[in-house]
C-alpha cells in the first residue's frame, strides 16, 4: 500500500471522526429532549396600563400580497394602539414603493402607528434594512417578522412579558409552523426537518442553557440586547446567527416558548429550496469564520465552547460529505483495499448518523403529536434522501464563504413566484447517475452511502429540471 493512499485514508478518518461528531450531536440533544426536564419561561401576566412600547418591524421586497397579508397581520395583534408601532421596511425596487405604500394603507386601520420605509439603498441586506428602521423608533422591545409570516393575535402578549421579566434575555423565539406543508413531498420533507430544528434542538439547547438562535422571524428582541451586541450587521448572510451569538457572548440569552406557532410558508419547488439552504449554508460558513476565534478565547467553559462549536458548524457536513466522496472514489480508482481502522470507522458512522437522524426526525414528529399522522413514514424517508442532495450546492457555499467571494442575498422565491437563476439541476444528475456506477463497483461500507447519495442528488436535480420545464426562469425573485 503506497504512501499516498495511507494520507488518503488518514485524512478521510479524520473527516468521518467530524462527522461521526456532527451526527452525535444530534443525538445526543434528542436525548436531552426526551429525557431533560422541561423549562419555562416566566411569563408574568402584565396589566394594560404596564405593557411597554413594542415596535413590529416587517422587512420586506418586493413581496407583493405576501406584504399586505404580513401589515394586516401585525394590526391585529392584541396590544395597546397608543404602544405599538408598525414599520414596513421596503427594501424593493424603488419604481413599486409608492403603489406599495398605498396598498399598505388600504389595509391598515387609521388609528395605528404606521411607519413605511424604504432606504433607497440596500447596503447589509436585510440586516441592514432592520438596522436602519430602528432610527426611526425607540421602542425598547422589537418584534420581527418576514413578508411569509403571520403571527396570531395573542403573540406579543406570550412574549414580551418574558423579557420585561428577565433584564438578560436577548430575545423570545416562536416555534416556525407551516402553512403550505401538505403542498407536495418536498414541502412536507421541510416540515419534518423544521420541526426537528425547533421542537428538538432549539429546545434541548434551552434546557442545557446553551446558547440557541434567533430564526430570523417570529420572535422579539430586547433593543438592550441588540445595541449591547453590536447592532444588526450586513457581513454574513445570517445576520440572525450572528447577532444571536454576539449577544451571547457578552452574557445575553435567548429563550424559545415552543408551544407559541407562528405559521410560516416553505419553499415549494426544488430551486427555492436549493437558493435557501445554500444561503443558509454560506451564512453559518461566515459565521464561524467570524466568531469562532471569539468563541475559543471568551471564558466560558471548554464543554460550551465545544458544543457552540459544534452547533455554528453543522454546515460543514455536506463539505465533509462531498469530501469523503472524492477520496473514496480516488481510493476505488486507486484499488486500494480499506485499512481496517478506516473501514470500521466508515460502518460506525453511517450507522451512527442513520440511527441519529431518524430519532432526531421522529421526536421532532413525536413531542408534536404527529407521528401517527397519514404519510408519516414517506415523510420521514424523504427528510433524510432530499438533503443529500443538496451536497454540491451546500459545499459549494462554503467554498465560498471561506475564499471570501461577494455576498449576494438571493431571497427564497415565495409560493408561486419563479425562480431567477440558471440553475436546471445538471450538476445533480450527473453526480446522481454517476454515483451508483461506483456504488455497484464498491465492496466497502461507502455503497449504501453512494447509492443513497445518488437517489438525493437524483431528486433535487429532477425537481430543478421539472421545475425549468414548467415555467422558464425570469428575473422575478430579485437577490437581496
């Protein structure tokens, strides 16, 4: 055996010891979810006369009814008009502004404290769009919520008083719902894995007293917290991650109230979902190319620096997946024959991160009551397949994260809007129909890998070429 193929297998040890590390996250905080005693947050009941200013920010662009759903929605809410404020920030394109603004005002009562905004410039995205409504408002309270969000009457009621009552929360998080999950399989593969997100990992993280994420919407923000931070910056594409973690290490916490559901829509088609999660992807890339030094040189303990790590690095997996791809097939070109170490390795992770996931994605259904629902186990199959395929798109982000290329916030294209770019899904059908070649051809533990890799990436790309089939791609889903 040759020198060259033992760093080959040295080096792919290494990546499957990460992801093996990645996986036993997952299952180790669906564990503290079943078994950890629940937490709550105090939420005292505050007279009228004692509820405090709030202001609602709604960024949008270019969202059309979404935002005139979303204005409607916050005049709703169940809070005293002489303390709330509304602002809707346009970030759209300066031409639809004014037929906007009218709209808006057709929809909301006169007896509201509405502020309508549009910066002209788009300097930090949506970051900088949130930043720049605060200017014009004082509130020490801020909720937030995207153009696809509806918030029910009563959620500022089941939030605010948490931080009126506790001067260190950063912000209160609500449980995402779905509004479109029954929409198709995709959507409905979304749903389990968003599920999962909120009602197993965010919530394990609160219980352990780790840190968790704002979601970007849906939640509520001590302004306290938000200037202590640094204020909403422009120089990732997750400026929710990174606030959340910025906040954080200055002694702030979050706190998520897990029965408060603000439904929300999901992408419907395979190149929305694609553009987000790549989005997602880069975001948390740049993230922890930021804050992780910070991280490591902050004083807490080594066990939470370790879990904020591991938790800001979830992105990494499909780098790592993608990477254990090419030295496997440089391996099979090689005929090079598995140290056993290795081998061992490679069958303890992909059964580790198989057992993982399906407790991570069933508890998610289980603490919600829907694991007996119809389609469950196609579901659930599904939310493990359809990720896979988003490995070449997901590596790529964070190529580019890393190489430092230009930021482009491309805005998950919402329910029927048309996705601009000149993605068809190519790439994934050629690594799709290539994989089981070399599957077939492999006597290791990397066969079942390759083929459900390939049966992913098949997927995402045939949805993509259904989906440019359909409708031609026009430049309807602007980047933000």
């Amino acid at each position: 055996m040759s020198g060259f193929s033992l760093i080959l297998q040295a080096v792919l040890g290494c990546i499957l010891t990460v992801v093996a590390l990645l996986s036993a996250q997952l299952g180790f905080l669906a564990l503290v979810r079943y078994f950890a005693p629940s937490r709550r947050v105090g939420m005292p009941q505050l007279a009228d006369e004692a509820l405090p200013h709030v202001l609602v920010q709604l960024p949008i662009c270019d969202e059309g009814a979404l935002a005139l759903r979303v204005a409607a929605a916050a005049t709703r809410l169940d809070w005293p008009r002489d303390r709330l404020t509304i602002q809707v920030l346009d970030d759209g394109r300066p031409e639809k502004h004014l037929a906007l603004a009218q709209a808006i005002r057709g929809v909301v009562p006169e007896n509201v404290d509405l502020q309508i905004l549009h910066r002209g410039v788009r300097t930090g995205f949506k970051a900088g769009n949130l930043a720049y409504g605060l200017d014009y408002c004082d509130a020490p309270y801020v909720a937030i919520f995207d153009a696809d969000f509806v918030p029910p009457p009563d959620f500022l009621r089941r939030t605010v008083p948490a931080l009126t009552a506790d001067l260190r929360l950063a912000f209160v998080q609500a449980r995402w719902g779905h509004a479109n999950r029954e929409e198709n399989w995709l959507t409905a593969a979304q749903g389990f894995l968003l599920d999962s997100h909120f009602a197993v990992e965010q919530e394990a993280r609160f219980r352990l007293g780790l840190p968790i994420s704002f979601n970007g919407t849906a939640g509520v923000w001590s302004r306290a917290a938000i200037e202590s931070g640094g204020g909403w910056t422009g120089d990732t594409l997750t400026e929710d991650l990174d606030l959340s973690l910025r906040c954080a290490l200055k002694g702030w916490r979050g706190a998520i109230v897990s029965d408060l559901e603000v439904p929300g829509e999901l992408p419907e088609t395979a190149p929305a979902w694609r553009a987000q999660q790549a989005r997602w992807t880069k975001g948390h890339a740049q993230v922890a190319r930021k804050l992780i030094p910070d991280i490591w040189m902050s004083a807490w303990p080594w066990w939470k620096k370790a879990a904020v790590t591991l938790q800001v690095c979830q992105f990494g997996f499909y780098t790592f997946a993608a990477s254990s791809v090419i030295i496997s097939l440089t391996l099979m070109y090689l005929g090079v024959v598995y140290v056993k170490a290795v081998a061992d390795l490679g069958v303890l992770v992909t059964v580790l991160g198989l057992c993982a996931s399906l407790g991570y994605l069933w508890l998610g259904q289980a603490v919600l009551g829907r694991q007996y629902e119809p389609r469950f186990l196609r579901s659930l199959f599904l939310a493990i397949m359809f990720p896979s395929g988003l490995v070449l798109s997901n590596a790529r982000a964070t190529y580019e994260a890393f190489s430092g290329r230009e930021m482009v916030f491309h805005r998950t294209p919402k329910s029927g809007a048309v996705y601009a770019g000149g993605w068809r899904g190519s790439p994934e059908i050629m690594a799709g129909l290539l994989l089981p070649v070399f599957a077939l051809a492999e006597q290791a533990w990397s066969a079942p890998f390759f083929l459900f890799a390939a049966a992913g990436l098949l997927s995402i790309g045939g949805m993509g070429w259904s989906a440019a089939l359909q409708i031609p791609a026009r430049d309807v889903a602007a980047s933000e």
